[in-house]
C-alpha cells in the first residue's frame, strides 16, 4: 500500500512541479517586462518635465529679478538723475504699465503662436528692454526702457501656464501658476537682493546688465527643454477675445488689483524705510529684501494648493493675514523685530491669493487659458502701479515713510470688500 501510494504520488508531483516552474518562467517573464522598461520612460519623462518647469521658472527668475531689482536700486537711480525717491518710482510705475498693456496686446496679437516659440521671442523683447535700461541717460529713457522691459511679462506668465499645465496634468491649475510663479517669487529672495548689492558696490547700470546676462541663460534653457509639440499651439483671436466680454474675469481682476497692491506699497519702499524709519545699515536692505522674498515664496506654494482644493479660501484668507500683518508693520518698524518678521507676513499673507485669483480666472473663461494667465499678471501690475503711486503720494504729502504701508492697508482692505460683493453675487461662479 505504501509503494501504491508512493508510484501514485510520484507522475503526480512531477507533473505539478513541471507546470509550477513553467508558470514562475512566464510569470519572471512578465514582472521582468513590467518592472524594467516601463519605468524607465516614466522616469525619462518625468527628467523632462522638470526640466521644462526649471526652464520656465528660470525665465520668471529674470522677470522678477528686473521687476523688483529696481525697488532695491530706486534710490541709486535717483540720485544718479537728481531727483527724488517719489519722482523715481516713474520708472516702476511705467515697468508696470509695460506688463499692464503688453498683457492683453502681446498674447492677442501672438495668439496663434506656438507656446514655445512665443516664450523664445518674449524672453528676447526682455532682453532688448534691460539692455536699455542700462544704457538710459535720463529718466524719459529709463521710463521708455522699463515700459519695454514690462511688454513681455503678462504675456510670459500667460504662455508658461499654459506650458506647465500641460506639463503637470489637468486638475492642477493653481499648482501650475504656483510653479511658474515661483521663479518671480525666488527672484525677490536671492535676485533682487543680489541685485541691490551688485548696485550698491558696482552701479545700478551694471544692474541692470546683468539681469540681461541672466536672461540669456533663460533663452537658452527655454529653447532646450520646453517640449517641441503642436499640443502647444497657440488659439484663434476670437476665442481669446471671447473670454473678455465676461464681466466676472473684470470682478476678479478689479479685486486683484486693490488687493495685491498692498505689496508694492510696501516693496517700492523697503530701502528707505530699513534706514531712515528703522534706522539700520544700507548692508541691511537686501536681508530685509530676501524676508519679504522668502514669505512671497512661502505663500505662493500655499496658495497654490489651497487654490486647487477650495474656491475662495486663498483670497478671504490671503487678505485678511495681510491686514493684521499690515497694520503691525505700520504701527512697530521702528523696531527691527517688529520690521523683519511683519515683511515675511506681509509678502506670504498677500501671495497666498494669487494662485486662487488665477484659478477663478480660468474657471470664469476655460477658453482662454493664456489671455487668463496674462490677465491675471496685467492685474498684479496695476496693483504694482496703484501701490507704488499710493505709497509715493503719500510720502511725498508729508504723512512719512510709513504712510505707504497705511496705504497698502486701505488697498487690501478695498480688495477684500470687493471680493466679499463678489461671493454675493448671484451669478457668480464658485
């Protein structure tokens, strides 16, 4: 019975065995094919997508470095051309106008070009307009120079949306606009600071060289890694142009623009308030510069996720930080441990909104994502522009330096307000 069993069991086992390891060789088979060259393209693409982002935050390192860099050498310049701090921030104030209407006019004009090709040839005007800017010989120059400085910004800002969106998949618009605007955030810590020391030790002109020298780079990485692909063409006119007749874009862009404003109202003048308000070392403007840069960074990454999670929460929240952060800063920069940590809360608490502003944007006209994106920057300079004025007008009023941080609270408050009638609205959009 035991050998019955034995020569039973024996054909049985070696069946089993035979048909097991040919299942394990065709199932090695399988794993091998899954685990080896699939990911290898997943990790291929992913190298490439971050080199696109890298190229895009590159070209808006620049754009922010130039934009900023003149509030950190506004003094320099002035003195150069013998005028006053107020009577200079003409120069920022035309900057902003370049963006204000280039954003609108360059995209719609351009609409029909590819992404790629259209950041090629905006990163090119930037360059022209810092050249410029460095060679100006009086202020009229200088102002007609930062106005063409400013023409490729909103354009840029509009096409590199659109660029990442591709890049990080649909759903993620907010993180997005974040990424591309976290070069122009970085640009306020590290190129805008180092901006002001190079003028401070070589000259403003030099400044502004060097800026162009930079963007160089941003051409060149722009045209190596942005993907050559027709998913990036452009759109027709009209369905751009469509996107404008819609009155709640206007209601967002109003808010944006009272909102935001607060800071470049206090931006436009860190440097005079560091050594005459808080009484420190000029060595110490670009460490308050890099502050202020550091929370602008920190709140575009936050507001870029609230802004894909949640409708409203970025801008009521935003603005209301900025307030109380506001009227701190106002009421103690006399004191270093009030000015340092309220200029990192000032430069968060605003930033946080304008992925949010950017999404509703989109939300509001699909159609349009360039024009939107532009728009959106179109915005953010107006406020620069009414910050800037508001700040300027009422220090040269005689109501003192930190007037304008009392005038970035009104701004922001409006802004808020306005935000508030726009929730109500009925026909508003969540």
């Amino acid at each position: 019975m035991s050998s019955t069993a034995e020569a039973t069991l024996a054909p049985q086992t070696a069946a089993f065995d035979f048909s097991s390891l040919r299942q394990q060789i065709g199932g090695a088979k399988i794993v091998t094919r899954k685990r080896v060259t699939p990911p290898v393209a997943k990790t291929s693409t992913k190298q490439n997508n971050r080199l696109t982002l890298l190229a895009l935050a590159l070209g808006s390192f620049a754009i922010g470095t130039s934009e900023f860099a003149s509030m950190g050498i506004i003094q320099l310049f002035s003195q150069a051309m013998n005028i006053g701090v107020p009577e200079a921030t003409s120069a920022i104030t035309a900057y902003a106008f370049g963006v204000v209407i280039g954003a609108p006019l360059v995209t719609l004009a351009l609409a029909r070009m590819n992404r790629r090709t259209l950041l090629l040839a905006l990163m090119a005007l930037f360059i022209l307009g810092n050249v410029l800017s460095a060679v100006a010989a009086n202020m009229g120059m200088l102002m007609a120079a930062r106005f063409i400085s400013g023409l490729p910004q909103g354009a840029y800002f509009g096409a590199g949306a659109v660029v990442a969106s591709y890049v990080v998949g649909p759903g993620q618009a907010g993180k997005a606009f974040a990424i591309v605007m976290t070069g122009l955030t970085v640009a306020t810590i590290v190129g805008s600071p180092l901006a002001t020391f190079l003028g401070q030790t070589l000259g403003w002109r030099e400044t502004y060289l060097a800026i162009a020298a930079f963007a160089v780079l941003a051409f060149l990485a722009i045209w190596a890694w942005v993907p050559r692909t027709r998913a990036l063409d452009g759109v027709p006119v009209v369905q751009e142009l469509s996107s404008l007749s819609k009155p709640h874009v206007w209601g967002v862009m109003l808010v944006a623009a009272t909102g935001i404003a607060s800071i470049f109202a206090v931006y436009t003048f860190i440097a005079p308030v560091v050594t005459d308000v808080t009484a420190l070392s000029p060595a110490m403007i670009p460490v308050a510069l890099a502050l202020f840069g550091m929370g602008m960074t920190a709140g575009n990454l936050l507001g870029g996720k609230l802004a894909d999670l949640y409708p409203a929460r970025g801008i009521a929240l935003g603005f209301a930080a900025a307030l109380v952060t506001l009227a701190v800063l106002a009421l103690g920069a006399a004191n270093p441990w009030v000015l340092f940590p309220t200029l990192f809360g000032v430069g968060a608490a605003t930033m946080a909104a304008i992925p949010t502003i950017q999404v509703r944007l989109t939300r509001f006209a699909p159609e349009a994502p360039s024009l939107m994106g532009a728009m959106n920057l179109a915005a953010l300079n107006v406020a620069n522009a009414v910050g800037a004025e508001a700040g300027g007008a009422t220090i040269a009023a005689g109501f003192g330096l930190l007037s304008a941080v009392w005038a970035g609270f009104a701004l922001t408050l409006l802004g808020l307000i306005l935000f508030g009638l726009t929730l109500l609205s009925k026909k508003a959009r969540q």
